[in-house]
C-alpha cells in the first residue's frame, strides 16, 4: 500500500460561530449557505442565537427543494397551486436548474406545479403559491452557484456556499460566495491524486482508495427510492473526476471509456465526528468472493457470487470461461439447439444486478425447451461485482458507480486492444453460437445521480440523471434488412411486454415525472415502453437489445419486481427472434 494523503477539515459551520458568534455582530442577521443537513444547520442556528446573533442557514444542494422541505408547509397551508420560475445560465444546460428542482411534483399532494424558465435570472428561484381560498404568496429562493474550472480546464457552474451578514438598519455589509468544507475536502483530494508522481503506464495501481468521513445524516424523502446524500453524491463526484483526470493525463477525452487506470474506490462514510476527513492510498486487489444462497424467483437482494455459478451450473451445454485481470473467472454455458442462436448476458455494468438475476431465471427456462439455442454469461464483470457487494455492506442505498467498470477502470465493452479480458467471453460466445441476436441486460440509478460539485449533471451521463421507467435500447445495423428488422422487432417485444404486471402504470408515472423535471423527452414511446433506437457500431452483433431498469438500490419486492420484467424480457425478444428470423 502507497499513502497518498490524508487530512482532517474543521466544519464550516464551526468557523462561522467563531466569527460571527461575537458582541460586534449582535443584532445583525448572518444568512449562509452550507451543505450540511438540516439538524447541523440548526444547530449553528441556534449557538448563534443564544450569543445573540441571528442566522438563518439554508442548504446549498438542491435550494429549492430544501425550501419546500423545510420552510413551506404545502399540505397543512391548502395550497392547490404551485408556479416555479427557474433560472437559466448560459454557462449550464438549460434543464439544469429544472432538474434540481427534481422529486418535488411528486412531494406537494394533490397541488398543480409548474415550471417556468425564466431568462431574466441566473441565480434565484421565483416561487409563486396560490391556496385554495385564493391568497397568493411570493417568494424568492436562491441558488448559490460559482463557475469554476477543474483540473482538466473544464468550466463549471456548480453549488457553492454563500454568506450574506445584514446589519441592524437593513444594510447589506456581505455578501459572497463561501468556499465550504464539503468543497474544500474534495479539492484537497483531487489536487493529491494529480500531484502525486505516478510512474509507468496503464493501470497505475490496483485499487485507489479514497476513505471520506462525513458528519451529515442521509435525508429519505416520501416518494419511493428518493434520498438527499451529501455522501452518495461525492462518491460519485469523486469516482467520474478520477476517471477523467486518469482519461487525460493519457491523451483521452474526458468521456472515453476506454481508459484503465485500476480500481478507483471511494468509501464515503457517515461519521458523528466534528471533522470531515479524508485518506487516499493504494492497495492490492480485493479477490474474495461473496457466498450464500436465496431461491433464485423471490431472490430480494443481489445473489452472492458464489449462487451466480451455482445457478448457471443448471443451464446443460459446453462450459465456456475467459479470465479477468484479477485472475477471475468468467463463466458461461453454450446450450446448443435448433432455434436461431441468442446471446444473453448480464452484469457488465456490476452495480446493475437485476440483470444478473434475469438472465439466470430466463436461462432456466430457456434450457427446458425443445431445441433451445442461446449463450448465457450472467456476470460479465465478476470483479466490478465483487465490488459493489463490499461497498453495500457499508450502504446499501447509493449507486456505487465505482462498481460499474472493471478492474482495471474501463467499459469493457469498448475495450478494443490490448488483453481482451472479460471481453473475450463475447468474442467466444458470438463465435461458438454465430447468433444475430445480444440480448444485454442492464440497469441505471432508481433514484437521482448527481455531481454536485463538478456541475450537478454528470458528465456524459444526462440522460440517466433521473428515472424514466423501463427502458429498451435496441442498436442494429445499418443494413436495410436489420434497420425494419429492428422496427418490427421492437414493435413486437414491447407488444408482449404489456401483459407483466404493474409495468404500464411503472412506466407512465415516472416518464411524466421525468418530462416534469427535465423537459420533453428526446426518446420514443414504444406501447408505452420509452426506446431508443439506433446503429450500433460496425463490429457489433447485428442486433443488440439492452435493457435499462431503474434497480441500482433496490431491494425486497422492488428487486424482485426488476428482476420479474428482466426475464420476461429475455424471454419475449428471444420468442420474437424466432419469429421474425423464421421469416426472413
């Protein structure tokens, strides 16, 4: 293990009672704007007052939505009416300050919203509320955001503190952004990693460990898998900036996928510690496989590793292994037949895990039927996976995008030279059964994703930003053949897709959330399925299916749910295969 750095930051609320808990500053009103939860905020609030200065302080992350949260009651005060005007910068995309405002239509009760876009503000919320005996009240929240360039001289407009003092008469004497300890402590550990001396080539470690402790509480809020996580969303903050600093000391676009690092981990922790911390050094590989057994149909969690080959071990047909850069295996089965060949695979992305499930359950079936002719490889990523299944221990709930790529940092599906590694098992099984059909299956955040101090969007990533239901990906070749194939095959498996229980009214409420609160859709409704069709890349597989089902964080009966839909789809594309290439 190599120590890399490691610190300890004072709280900025404890640096504001220092300053402003003093006699000059009494009878003066100190308003900021921290991102730390609201039990810590007032609690600064309230050591203020009893030194007999005033303080409001309001969340940097997400205003809006905190305003609603905390200063409005919607239920209680009858309101039936709701206008939201928000703010648009030309330094940011124009659905970012409507996505921030994101769940709140599904917070107020049976009130209308509506979202504005207002031209005449870059930098505060204009907020509108009618109530149902007819009084209208205004108000005007602000969102305190910096432009900012990080360490690969990309521009930013991202949440950053704020302090504003007002004296006594009402005057004005302060009011500025304010660089917070949350901010300080992720620029103290990106401008480590890029400063230490790292020697050689790809990868340059094993695995880079960022071990952050944090003092704030998660925030839960009453619309399904919602949560407000300061430690979620720097994990993810650390995790893509990593990446793309890696990606362009080697000469790649921030976005490419193709960059291999090693194993970059951050382990974001509550701590009830005064002082926010962090630590990063490198370590070896992790190499231990989880272990333990569910019935596959109710499994309610993500499957051990070990049920993963258990479970594939019932397909009957000829092994088929590739070898990770640990020294995994990867583990597939080749059931030869007389159908038109399929490929099924799972767990590329390893945080993604209904999909491991799915392609088991649909397997199964799959290897009892007369002449049934398919590859199977559930865990395409198996150290990815061991990954998340260590990072869930500690919490369950977040994403853990660091989970999402192999161990040596990259999509393996883009990797195109040098070992082929997990993708080799591709390779093997394209060549063994010469299918014309990839029926990949995935997964994506089942709540919001955020980056909050790198822009708040992700990076590449805006599509996925915030749930929109059961999502297919078709990509064909651009041959005519393929191209009507697609259309009449994508047209067909959704038609089946209709009869799974609950599906429809899944994906109906979370596409109009989604439109509400990041604009019009730039996808296809398909019998009520949002799709997304397009070619795929030359070398691809003529036709790849890809599913996308909001499951990273779910557990119980919503794990289950996921899983359910993911073998149903296997199975209808695979029944639609054959029909459309009997046909042929």
């Amino acid at each position: 293990m190599t120590h890399i750095f490691s610190t300890s930051i004072t709280p900025t609320s404890h640096q504001l009672i220092e300053k402003f808990g003093k006699p000059e500053y009494q009878g003066q009103m100190i308003e900021a704007w921290l991102f730390d939860d609201q039990e810590h905020r007032l609690k600064t609030e309230a050591i203020l007052l009893s030194l007999g200065v005033k303080a409001k302080i309001r969340c940097a992350y997400k205003p809006l939505l905190h305003f609603f949260l905390e200063d409005i009651d919607i239920l209680s005060n009858h309101i039936n009416r709701i206008e939201v005007h928000y703010p648009l910068h030309d330094k940011a995309s124009e659905k970012r300050f409507l996505l921030e405002t994101y769940p709140l239509s599904a917070l107020i009760g049976k009130a209308k919203i509506h979202f504005v876009a207002n031209p005449k503000s870059t930098d505060a919320y204009d907020v509108i509320l009618r109530s149902i005996t007819g009084i209208q009240t205004q108000y005007k929240v602000f969102a305190p955001n910096h432009l900012h360039l990080d360490l690969i001289n990309q521009t930013h407009l991202s949440p950053t503190g704020w302090i504003k003092v007002t004296n006594a008469e009402g005057k004005v004497s302060f009011n500025d952004p304010l660089i917070t300890d949350y901010e300080l402590l992720f620029s103290a550990g990106m401008d480590a990693v890029s400063k230490h001396q790292w020697t050689g080539t790809e990868p340059y470690f094993e695995e880079l460990n960022i071990q952050v402790f944090l003092p704030w509480k998660e925030r839960f809020l009453d619309y399904n898998h919602e949560v407000i996580s300061l430690s979620e969303a720097l994990h993810e903050d650390f995790y893509f900036s990593l990446q793309e600093w890696f990606k362009v000391k080697t000469g790649r676009l921030p976005n490419d996928r193709e960059g291999q690092p090693g194993q970059i981990v951050p382990e974001i922790h509550y701590s009830e510690d005064k002082n926010l911390s962090i630590q990063i050094e490198t370590r070896p590989y992790q190499i231990q496989n989880t272990k333990g057994q569910q019935l596959l149909e109710t499994a309610n969690t993500p499957i051990s590793m070990e049920q993963v080959e258990i479970e594939l071990g019932k397909i009957t047909g000829d092994i088929v292994t590739a070898k990770t850069v640990t020294g995994r295996t990867i583990h597939a089965r080749y059931h030869n037949g007389t159908d038109f060949p399929v490929m099924i695979s799972g767990g590329q992305h390893a945080n993604e895990t209904t999909g491991v499930v799915g392609t088991l359950r649909a397997a199964q079936v799959l290897n009892e039927q007369e002449g049934s002719h398919f590859t199977i490889s559930p865990l395409e990523n198996p150290d990815g996976y061991a990954l998340h299944q260590r990072l869930i221990t500690d919490n369950p709930y977040h994403m853990h995008h660091a989970a999402r790529y192999t161990a040596l940092g990259d999509d393996l599906e883009y990797r195109v030279k040098g070992s082929l590694f997990e993708k080799e098992i591709r390779h093997k099984a394209r060549e063994i059964s010469q299918a014309q059909l990839h029926i990949n299956l995935h997964g994506y955040p089942s709540h919001e994703w955020t980056r909050p101090l790198s822009g708040y969007v992700p990076r590449g990533f805006d599509m996925w930003t915030i749930p929109k239901g059961f999502f297919l990906i078709l990509r064909h070749s651009a041959d005519k053949k393929w191209s009507a194939y697609a259309e009449e095959f994508i047209h067909l498996v959704t038609l089946k897709l209709i009869d799974v229980p609950g599906v429809l009214a899944f994906n109906k409420e979370q596409v109009e959330l989604y439109k509400k609160h990041a604009g019009e859709t730039d996808f296809r409704i398909i019998n009520s399925f949002p799709c997304l069709v397009s070619y795929g890349k030359p070398e691809d597989i003529p036709i790849q299916l890809i599913t996308e089902y909001p499951d990273e964080t779910l557990y119980g009966d919503y794990f289950i749910t996921g899983h359910n839909i993911q073998t149903a789809t296997v199975l209808a594309a695979y029944e639609v295969h054959q029909l459309l290439s009997a046909n042929q």
